[in-house]
C-alpha cells in the first residue's frame, strides 16, 4: 500500500513538474515570437531605408551626369569661342 501511494505522489509531483515545464516553454515561445516580430520589423524598415537610400544614390548619379555633360558643353562653347576669337574679330 505505501509503494502504491509513493509511485502517486511521485506521479503527482512528476505531473507539477512537467506543468511548471509547459508554462515555462509557453512563456519562452511567447517572447520569442515578440523578438521575431521585432526583429521582421526592423528587417522590413532596414530594406525600406535600403531601398530609399539606393534610389537618392540613383537619383545623385544621374544628376552628377547631367552635370558633367552640362560641363562639358559649356566647355567645349568656351573653347569654341575662344578659337573663334582668335580666327576672327570678336565682338
């Protein structure tokens, strides 16, 4: 009769235990779905301030082109008028 009463207390203690486990488990998943979250969240703002840093480095690269044709241009204006100058009267 005692060993029959021990095995259930044992099992009883086996059983709170392993309740205790569960919580604790449940407990560990709950915050560690929240830092996922978290973590997706700032993977998702990182990409989207990716992308829009990419396209000012676009938009900055096309106007530095303009910019250097425009240059060349006015360069090329300037030499013209000035060898124009030399082969005839300028006014």
């Amino acid at each position: 009769m005692d060993a029959i009463q021990q095995n259930l207390e044992t099992e009883a203690r086996l059983k709170m235990e392993a309740v205790v486990v569960r919580k604790k488990l449940e407990q560990d998943i709950t915050e560690l779905e929240i830092t996922l979250e978290s973590v997706n969240k700032a993977r998702a703002d990182a990409e989207k301030n990716w992308k829009q840093c990419q396209q000012e480095v676009d938009d900055l690269e096309t106007l530095l082109e303009e910019e250097q044709k425009a240059k060349s241009d006015q360069l090329f204006l300037y030499v013209f008028y000035m060898y124009t100058c030399r082969t005839s009267t300028c006014v």
